[in-house]
C-alpha cells in the first residue's frame, strides 16, 4: 500500500503553498487534452483542482496513461503550485508526477452524458456525494451543524442527549415506528422534547440534537421517514422568550453558513441577496392574522383547522424573511402546549416558516406546568397515563414555566440552499419506500 507523501497537502490550502512543489490525494473526476498536454481535474473532499501534465514532464509511459485514466481514479499527484487567476481556486498544479492508487473496475456509473433521473442517483446515493452540488450541500449541512453547537455552547446550553427508544410518544403513536423491545413495545422517538424537559429541569438550559422517526405514509418534497432535529428547552420561559430565541438562532445560523460557505453556495448558484436579508426580529403574526392572510391570499381557509403544507407555502411567499407564527388552536395542538390565559381556545405555541415558499422549519411553544390540566389532557387525548407518570414527576417536584422547539435540519438546509427536495439534504435519506443504500 502506497504511503502519502510527507508534503501532502489538502487542495483547499494549495494557495498557501505556490511555488513550492507538494502532493495532493485524491479522484479524477474529469480530464481532457489538448496535443501534448494533459488538463487533469482532481478532487479530494476540501476543494477542487486542475494539473497541468506536459508530455516531457513526466515518464512516455505515465503520459500515455493519463490519457485514458478511468473517471474516479484515486491517485497521488506530485507538482508544483502556481497561482492563476482563471482558476476557481485561483491556483493550478504543474504536474511532475502521479502515482495511481487504483482504477475503476468498470466504467463509472454516474457519467457526465448520462441520461439519468433521480431514482437512478438515489439508489447511487453512495456515488451521488461526489458530485458538485451534492458534495456542497453536505458541506452546507455540515456549517449549519457547526453554527447550532457554536450557539448553543455559547448561550452556556448543555447538550443532553435523548434516547432513540421510547415508551410512549409526544402526539400518540399513529406516526410512529413500533419495534420489539425484548417483551415490550417501543417506539423510534419522534421526538426528543419531553426528555428535554427534564433535562431543563436540571440544567436549567438543555438540547439535544439527533435523529427522529415519523412514518407517515407521505410523498412529498418535505418529508423524510428519518430526519434530523435540534431541540432547545428553557426553564422559566415562556412564549415571548423562546421566540426571541428562535429568531437569534435562525439567524445565527444563516449568518455563519454566508460567512463560511459561500464557495459552496455558488456552487449551488444560490441568490444569497434573499439570506443576507435574514435578520432579527422577524414578524410576527398570531394564527388569526395568518387566516386572514390566507383569505385575502384567495385561500378558502376556515379558522378553527391546522395549516397544511399548501397554506404555509403561501404565507411563507408573503414575506422576505422567516415569519413567526404563535398562538394557534389548542384543538390543533398537542397534549402538553400551555393554553393562552386570554383565551383558552388557543395555545401557547408557535412555527417559523421560512421565505421563498418553504414553509415551516421551527415548532415549539410553552409547556402545559401545571399538574391537574397536564393530567387532564393526557386522558383528553386517550394516551397511556402510565406511560407518562415520569413526565407528570416535573410538575410534581418543582414545576416552573419552560418552553422550547424544535427546528429540521434537513428543511433549514434546503431553504439555505435554494433545494426543491429535502432528500438531497440528508447523506442517505430514507422515505416511503426507500431505504437503499
């Protein structure tokens, strides 16, 4: 097995080595020649690079090799950095050598002529990341991770982590994934919110940040089966302070994805005017404003019903930048959302839809803490009292105001992305019927 040279460097960092001869490793992902030169792309993860391999630079028979070198060949590539304008990283390599690590077996399967469609990439998803704008969502995604650790570890947040297996569900368990648990049955969470409750009663400020399950039978362009969220949980807060927090997280977000991943947003050729417009505060706007909205939108939308993905789209095209939605009916809501003092048929609660027809990307709201109607709404919706004896425990021994939310990752990406679906916002997305590779 080859050994890398000591001089190997990360092509992202070439410009800080021109003039001086080092080793790149990393794929052929395209080549073409012209007489006695050959233009070699390469990729190694961090960025993107072309060599310049002349005829009497290197041996006849490496020469004749490069000319005919399989697309996602690995190789190592010996050179000189020099700097050019031209180049999207603003460097080239004169190549002086290349060591081929191994060719493809076969042709690869994700050709640039390829008359190919998404179910093809899909079950090539495993292929599919190395192409351009994959590669730079993921890269995207992986910003959007760091800026949620940096926030929260900033705001002196704890991250506790909730478990996968639950014994009971937030909402019911009509959308859930059941599983044998040796003698019992459990569920894959859907969320981890009502551990996070605890963990504010420890920690005062907790989150945790993970994967979570619905099985809903749905097809459309925002839904995965397994998704990623993160979710904050504060004690002594209350509705007017965890939207306060969701508008100085989104944007927080937004403001560190511009800063670090504009390569990567260009790629996507992403019209970043729209996120530079990101800013706290949003507006707001209550449930009966939002109806209205709609109405006046066309919409025959009667108050009294939850919105559906078609309503959130339009109200999210109705502003420039993420809207905050709060106070929704208690009718619509789930068992543990605080009901509003003023009016006892709303809730607490609140969604961000974010612009350009994306939608909703942050839920949440303030926690029902009090004992009685806490019980009270647990028989209402017909779930197991038992089941939540260790939940009903926090307003038994120390009960305070708190709220929370929880926001998608895979929909937060794709709305700073400017993608059509979340599949490509995930590595290895898993949806109705799909669960390959």
């Amino acid at each position: 097995m080859s050994e890398k040279n000591p001089n190997t460097v990360a092509i992202q960092a070439l410009p800080e080595h021109v003039g001086q001869e080092v080793s790149i490793a990393g794929w052929l992902f395209n080549r073409r020649s012209k007489g006695k030169i050959h233009f070699l792309q390469f990729r190694d993860g961090s960025g993107r690079v072309q060599a310049i391999m002349g005829k009497g630079d290197v041996s006849e028979e490496l020469f004749e090799r490069c000319a005919h070198l399989p697309y996602e060949s690995s190789v190592i590539v010996t050179g000189t950095v020099a700097a050019d304008e031209r180049a999207p990283s603003g460097v080239e390599l004169k190549a002086s050598g290349l060591e081929v690590l191994q060719e493809p077996t076969s042709e690869y399967p994700i050709s640039k002529t390829s008359d190919i469609g998404p179910d093809f990439l899909l079950r090539h998803r495993h292929l599919w990341l190395r192409q351009s704008k994959q590669h730079a969502i993921l890269r995207v995604r992986d910003a959007v991770i760091t800026a949620i650790r940096n926030f929260f570890g900033e705001r002196d947040f704890v991250c506790v982590d909730a478990p996968i297996f639950t014994p009971n569900a937030c909402e019911g368990t009509t959308n859930l994934f059941e599983v044998e648990y040796f003698d019992e049955k459990a569920y894959l969470t859907q969320s981890g919110q009502l551990y996070m409750e605890a963990a504010a009663m420890a920690f005062g400020k907790a989150y945790c940040f993970g994967p979570t399950f619905r099985a809903e039978k749905s097809k459309t362009r925002r839904h995965l089966t397994e998704f990623w969220m993160v979710e904050p949980e504060v004690a002594f807060a209350d509705l007017d302070d965890i939207m306060d927090l969701a508008e100085e997280f989104v944007s927080s977000i937004i403001q560190y994805v511009l800063e670090h991943r504009r390569a990567e947003l260009d790629v996507l050729e992403r019209d970043t005017s729209l996120l530079e417009k990101v800013a706290a505060p949003f507006p707001r706007i209550s449930y009966s404003e939002a109806v209205s909205i709609l109405n006046e939108k066309g919409i025959d939308f009667e108050e009294g019903g939850d919105f559906g993905a078609p309503d959130e789209t339009a109200l999210s095209e109705h502003f420039e930048s993420p809207v905050l939605v709060h106070r929704y009916p208690s009718a619509v809501k789930a068992f543990y959302m605080k009901r509003d003092p003023e009016d006892d048929n709303y809730a607490l609660c609140v969604d961000m839809l974010a612009p350009e027809g994306v939608g909703e990307i942050i839920g949440g709201g303030q926690r029902e803490d009090n004992l009685e109607v806490l019980e009270a709404g647990i028989d209402k919706h017909g779930l197991p009292r038992e089941a939540f004896e260790w939940y009903m425990d926090l307003r038994r021994y120390g009960t305070v105001p708190h709220a929370g939310f929880g926001l998608g990752i895979e929909r937060t990406v794709a709305w700073i992305c400017g993608t059509e679906h979340v599949r490509e916002c995930i590595p290895f997305p898993r949806m109705l019927h799909r669960i390959y590779p």
